[in-house]
C-alpha cells in the first residue's frame, strides 16, 4: 500500500480568499457573516429566519468569473490552481493519466439554474442561455476541469450531501492508496442560492442570529460559500520531487445510518463507526487523537449526536473538539474539505482552531469533551480527526497524522 500526504492547497471561503489569509483568520477566530447583497438575491419581504450568511465577497466572484459566466467552474479552476501552485508540482513531465480529480457539489448546477429560471419568468431567456446551462451543470463542470488541467486520471463528482468534501478526499485517497494513481486532486465547491437558502429555511435549519456549535442554547447553522481543494500524492511521488508535505493522510471511512432523511440517529452509534473504522483503516489508535474537528453544525440534534459518537471513540481519555462552522458557516459539498485544510493547517502550524461564538458550553462540565473556545489553542499534536455527517444518513470522517522524518520509520 501507498502511503499518502497532503502537498498543496487552495481554498477561498467568506474569511480568506488564498491559504495563507484563511489560516490567518482560521487562527485569529474571525466570523465570515455578513448581510446578503442585493448581487446574490433579495432577501426583502421574504419569511427568512436570517438575512445574513458566510458570503464570498462579490469583488472574489467577479475576479474569478471575469471571462467566464460560470461561476462554479471558474472560482473551482482558480483554487485548483492554487493548490497546484502549493504543490510545487511540475507544469510538464508528469504522467497525466496518473492523476485524478474528484470534486464535491450538492448544489452545484443550481446557480445558473436559478439565474436561468429567473430570466426566463421575464421573458429575457436567449439562445446561448439554454448552452451555458447545459456547460454549467455539475457533471460537467468536472470534465471542463479535467480538460482544462490536462489531468487524464480518473474522474469522479460526488454529491453525498454534507459529507461530500470528505468522500472527495476520500475517494482520492483510496486511488493513491492502491496504487492507481500518483496524484489526487480532491475538494469541493458550492455558492448556496436563493434555492438552498430558502430550502434550509423550511428547514427550519438557519440560525436567527449566530452559529454557535456546542452551545447549550444554539438554534441553527449559517450558510457559507466555499471553493476548497488540496493535492494528495503517494509519499514516493512527493518525495521524489521534494515536495514540502503538510501532513499524512492515514485512514478513511464513509457509512450510511439509514435513519431519517435529515436527521441523525441521536445515539451517535453511525458517527462512533465511522471514526473507528477511519482509525482502523490508518492502523491508529484512539489515544492517538489530540484533535477533532466536528461536522458541528449548530443543529440541535447533530451537535449532541456527534459528542455522543466521540464520547464513546475516546473512552476515560480527553481530546480537543471545535467546529469550523461557527466561522465560515456550513458550505455544504465543499464543507468537508474546507474543515480538512483546517485541521491540516492546524496541525502544520501547531494550533488547534477556534470554535466561535460560544456562550454556554454544552460541554463545560465534561472531562472527555474539551471544546476550543473562541482563541485557538496553541499547541503541537501529531493526530487529528476530521468529520463530516450529513443530510440522508451519509457520514465519512478521515484520520490524519503530523508528517516528520521519524514517520519515515
């Protein structure tokens, strides 16, 4: 078997349009919301339970699509770009058909889709209209990436709902593992619309003022924009080429509870597998884990489930906790790879992120769970989870372990 390593990443969300500013704002626990512009859609005379998200400012979009009306594809080449970039990875002289992209969505296609919708319930639909759908849709936005970078590896979009970025990485980390493939390209993307904000509000999902993960008192997640990819290699390829290696990929798992089509099962019993199977899967033990970045959506139902899972992974041992989500909202296809950058660049860096806008910690009184408040925690660890447990029972959690020359071993 391979092993393999996280080389290079790229991401913009609504606290950093390049690496290097989102692990600045990751650290300082700077909140992305801000109110919805009029540029997105309208939020006037509308039953929103919130007119505020995670929002890309509209300047990155515009710099992003300057050329081009696909808003998705364009902002997902320019953080592929940048991972690619980050990787160091030769322009020539690699063997394309050895190199793969898997990219997450769960609304991908719906951004032109309602722009579409919206021109034409005015009358103003033109033929080219009908062609940039079409390009626009979300299996096709992954063949425009492969043909634009050349890569002639396998291919895959994977829309498992919340857990989408996880299984992107996943996926590419298995191909890697096997020996299928010497580089992954891995992550997902996804700007919410009026379509998913609206569904989420019926949902009664959205938060009335913050998302505050792992409060006694929280009410509902918040919705984030997010472009966010990394490039995997098998540890030979990158140390070939003396590629500077953030951390190690060590161990995957992804399962479905069957339970209910929005709801978790409370137990925690599915999240609990998960982990378990991702640390299996990395010949690593629970000890291990200094870390863990939750799915923590704010959510009732899920924040409870998920410490429940945890609670019964780490047994009479503590670990660290904190959510994402409670600075770049939930991001949905693109969530699980963002919160995996997160966590890597935590771990390179030697902190572990903030959880943000915690009033009463649901956890205060617990010796298993200690929940990172809003200043990061300084402090060097080599073991780290990353969750995601999404809508429909889908759950995928990946194990991740400090890169030094003594893991040569």
């Amino acid at each position: 078997m391979e092993r393999v390593v996280v080389t290079g990443i790229g991401i913009c969300c609504s606290i950093g349009r390049t690496k290097d500013e989102f692990r600045d704002n990751l650290y300082q626990g700077q909140l992305g919301l801000k109110p919805i512009s009029a540029d997105r859609f309208s939020t006037e005379n509308a039953y929103y339970a919130t007119k505020k998200a995670c929002v890309i400012k509209q300047e990155w979009f515009e710099e992003a699509s300057q050329e081009d009306d696909r808003v998705l594809s364009s902002l997902a080449t320019r953080v592929i770009s940048e991972a690619l970039t980050d990787s160091g990875l030769p322009a020539t002289g690699l063997n394309r058909r050895r190199i793969g992209l898997f990219m997450a969505t769960t609304i991908g296609g719906s951004y032109p889709f309602v722009k579409f919708t919206r021109k034409r319930l005015a009358g103003d639909v033109q033929p080219a209209d009908y062609e940039l759908l079409f390009r626009a849709s979300t299996p096709n936005i992954t063949g425009a990436l492969m043909k634009h970078f050349d890569f002639q590896g396998p291919c895959s979009t994977i829309s498992t709902a919340c857990a989408a970025g996880t299984n992107s990485i996943g996926r590419g980390f298995d191909f890697i593992r096997n020996g299928r493939i010497d580089v992954a390209v891995t992550g997902g993307i996804d700007i919410f619309t009026e379509l998913s904000f609206a569904g989420f509000n019926s949902l009664k999902s959205l938060s009335k003022t913050l998302c505050q993960p792992f409060d006694r008192h929280r009410d509902g997640l918040t919705l984030g924009d997010a472009s966010a990819f990394v490039v995997l290699e098998s540890l030979s390829h990158a140390q070939q080429r003396g590629a500077t290696i953030y951390c190690e990929v060590k161990g995957y798992s992804a399962n479905n509870e069957a339970y209910h089509p929005t709801a978790p099962n409370p137990d925690g019993s599915t999240a609990f597998l998960t982990m378990q199977q991702a640390l299996e899967h990395g010949d690593m033990d629970p000890a291990e884990i200094t870390y863990i970045n939750a799915h923590g959506t704010a959510t009732a139902v899920n924040d409870s489930m998920e410490l429940n899972g945890i609670r019964r992974l780490i047994g009479d041992r503590s670990v660290h906790v904190s959510s994402t989500k409670s600075m770049v909202g939930h991001t949905l296809g693109a969530a699980g790879s963002l919160e995996f950058i997160a966590t890597t660049l935590g771990m390179y860096h030697n902190f572990m992120p903030p959880s943000c806008n915690i009033v009463t910690n649901m956890a205060d009184e617990d010796e298993q769970i200690r929940i990172v408040g809003d200043q990061a925690i300084e402090q060097s660890y080599d073991g780290a989870l990353s969750n995601s447990f999404g809508f429909g029972g889908c759950m995928a959690s990946i194990a991740l372990k400090r890169f030094t020359a003594e893991t040569l071993c």
